[in-house]
C-alpha cells in the first residue's frame, strides 16, 4: 500500500503534498526537520490521504495533486478549520 498525502502547516498556511508507504513516520519527519523542503514551516498535520495499491498509482495522484488542476481540487475538496489556524 501507498498513501499519497497533503500536509498543512497551520502556523504558515501552506500545504504540502507527498508520498509515502508509512505516513505517521513521514509525518514525524516532515515535523523533526529532516525534510529540507518543509522544516521551515513545521509544525504539520496530515490535512487529507488516500491509499493506493501501486507505487505507479500514488505517483500518478501525487503529480496530479501537484498540478494547477490539483491545486484546484485541493481548494475544493480539502477543508482546514479557521478556528484552528494558528494566527
């Protein structure tokens, strides 16, 4: 199984899409700093996941979820809390 995965930093709001066999362990990397990309916006949660069945797949809806047409859906489809936005 692959998950294919959207981050959010509340503090920065900005998201963050990747892909992974063992999420909770990405996630506990993207937040410990390892991740060059995304520690200068941590802290993270996971704002939305899918699981697929091939590497083939998740890679395919990862670039998807990276596009412009992926960027629209992400606004359409995935929803984070302004309450728990941190100002």
């Amino acid at each position: 199984m692959f998950y294919v995965y959207v981050l959010y930093s509340k503090k920065f709001d900005r998201y963050y899409v990747g892909m992974t066999v063992d999420i909770e362990r990405r996630l506990s990397e993207h937040n410990s700093g390892k991740m060059i990309s995304t520690k200068a916006y941590k802290p993270w949660i996971i704002a939305h996941f899918e699981v697929l069945n091939t590497r083939k797949e998740a890679r395919k809806r990862e670039k998807y979820l990276k596009s412009s047409a992926g960027r629209r859906w992400r606004k359409q489809n995935i929803k984070i809390d302004i309450d728990d936005k941190v100002n």
